[in-house]
C-alpha cells in the first residue's frame, strides 16, 4: 500500500531532536497541521509517536472531564482518545455553522471580496464531510478495539491505544 505522504513529509523534516522544523516559519507551521502523529518503523508499519499524560491541561480537564489524552512527540498536539460518533460531530458543528451563516451574512453585506466569501462557503462545504468521515472512523476503531482486547500486545502503547479510545 502507498505510504500516507503527511507522515513521510513530517518524517523528512524532523531536527536532530525528533521535532518537526521547515525552511520557515511558514512551513513548520504547515508541516505541524499535517502531522497525524505516527510514523512508519523499519518494517513499513505504521505506529504511533505519542506519549500518554495523566494530567492534561486545566483547559481540556474543563471541557473533557477525566479523559485520556496522547502527546504527539513531533508535533507537541494533545491527542484526546476518544471516538466521536456522527451525531456528537454534528452537535459539535452546530454552533460551527451558526457562526459560518452570521459570517456569510456579514462578508456579502459588507462586500468584504470574492476571497472571504469563497473561504466561508468552502469551509462549510469541507465540513459538511465531518460527520460521515467521523462516523466511519468510530465503527473501523470499535472494530479494531474489539480485536485488540481478545489479542494481548506485548507493547502497550502499540495496539492498547485502539483498545481505549473511550466511546460515549
Ligand atoms: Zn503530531
């Protein structure tokens, strides 16, 4: 199978000290919104470069609760296990697109230019995809979870991360 390219970009751009840096600023922060937080080993597997935190952010603990979370070591994101289902992506959106609506109003009322409206539109277009895409993604991770719980893994932190994304 073709290797997925965000994690052989990510993979080539990497300093000395395992951490995702560009030509410049510009491209770093390009290259860090592409990371997908695993990388590929010797063998041409995909595993994951993260580490788990037992005491995230006061920010995240007010929004999740107790929940489990990953730090990506290339990136530096905050992963939270967790698979979000269609309609929890949906409520998630809602607000998302109260406030693409308001922001078309104003960007049409205001003749604010072809760019901040064809931004808007495509925003929207892109994440009307969420909710499918989302969706798909719990049922392949609840399936792999199940495998993953009647396989014990010698490495915790290889297959144990599908065995808890905790579900709703
Ligand atoms: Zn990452």
């Amino acid at each position: 199978m073709a290797r997925i390219k965000e994690i052989v970009l990510v993979d080539k751009s990497l300093n000395k000290h395992g951490e995702i840096k560009g030509k410049n600023k510009k491209e770093t922060k390009m290259l860090r919104k592409s990371c997908v937080h695993h990388k590929y080993n010797k063998k041409g597997n995909i595993r994951s470069v993260t580490f788990p935190v037992n005491n995230p952010d006061t920010e995240f603990m007010e929004r999740y609760g107790e929940s489990k979370f990953f730090v990506c070591r290339r990136c530096g994101k905050m992963i939270r296990l967790h698979t979000y289902n269609k309609k929890e992506v949906k409520e998630i959106l809602a607000p998302v697109y109260d406030c693409l609506e308001t922001e078309k109003f104003i960007a049409a009322a205001t003749n604010a230019g072809q760019g901040v409206v064809s931004y808007l539109v495509g925003t929207q277009i892109q994440l009307d995809k969420l909710p499918k895409v989302a969706g798909k993604l719990d049922k392949i991770a609840s399936k792999k979870s199940k495998l993953a719980s009647k396989k014990k893994s010698r490495d915790q932190y290889k297959s144990s991360q599908y065995g808890s994304w905790s579900r709703k």
